[in-house]
C-alpha cells in the first residue's frame, strides 16, 4: 500500500496548476480595471451630490457664497466642503464617509494637490481631471473620461 505520491503526480499537479493560472490570470485584469472605474464613478456621483446638498443647505440658510474646496488640511482627498462666508472659507459638510487615500500613479486612485483640481488615475498612463468650479465637479479631460463619468 502507497502512503506518497509518485514524483510523476507531483509535476502533473504542477503543470495542470500552471495551465489554469496562465488562463485565469489574463481575464482577471479587465475586471479589477472595470471595479476600479465603478469605484470612481460612484466617487464622482457622492461629490456632486455632496456639493449639491451644501450648496441648497448654504440657500436655505441664506448664504450665497461658492463652494471654493472639497478638502480641508493635507490629509485625504476629499475631506470637507469649504464654502466662502463674509470673505473667508467656512469649513462644512464632509464629502465622503471614508476619504480615499492619496497617490500619485497607479491605477484606480486619486490626487489633489489644493483641493481645486482632482486627477483620477484610470492607469499608470491614463488620467482624468477634474475641477471644482461655479459650485460643480467638472470633468476637464481633453475628450472627457470615457468609463469614469459617463
């Protein structure tokens, strides 16, 4: 009675692995790039959401002051609205429940740098820009970002 595999198994285990990973692997890409462009079109959606809500709060409370940043401090992305008030930026509402991290090249991430302008990076090649301006989140990509907003 056997109580080992053969060698001869082993290697079979092995190749039959190897052939289903090579197979697996290449359709696992377009997914993780597809979940990644879902996550930003839901980030995009929650700050122009967010922006509208402040800015009707901001109405009914008789400010008509601009929205000026989604970001307050260095940490973050989209952190608080600021909004002008009497001549300074009042710090409001938060944007997001759980702010996305910063970064700078990778794929499926954000950046901003004043809390004005925003870059997507869709890939370490592709990116998106927006800018918060006249109270919206604008998309400022030259041919604007297919898979992102649309």
């Amino acid at each position: 009675m056997r109580k080992a595999f053969t060698m001869v198994e082993l290697v079979f285990v092995i190749v039959v692995i190897g052939i289903l990973s090579a197979v697996a692997i290449p359709k696992l890409a377009p997914i993780i790039n597809n979940a990644n462009d879902a996550k930003a079109k839901s980030t995009v959606a929650t700050v122009r959401s967010a922006i509208s809500t402040q800015k009707q709060k901001l109405i009914l409370q008789g400010e008509f002051g601009n929205i000026t940043k989604l970001r307050n401090g260095t940490s973050g992305v989209f952190t608080n609205l600021m909004y002008s008030k009497n001549g300074g930026d009042v710090n409001g509402t938060q944007v997001l429940e759980y702010d996305v991290k910063s970064c700078t090249s990778r794929g499926g991430c954000w950046h901003t740098g004043d809390g004005v302008t925003y870059t997507y990076y869709k890939s370490a090649s592709k990116t998106c820009t927006f800018k918060l301006e006249s109270n919206q989140f604008k998309d400022k990509t030259t041919g604007g970002c297919t898979g992102v907003v649309d």
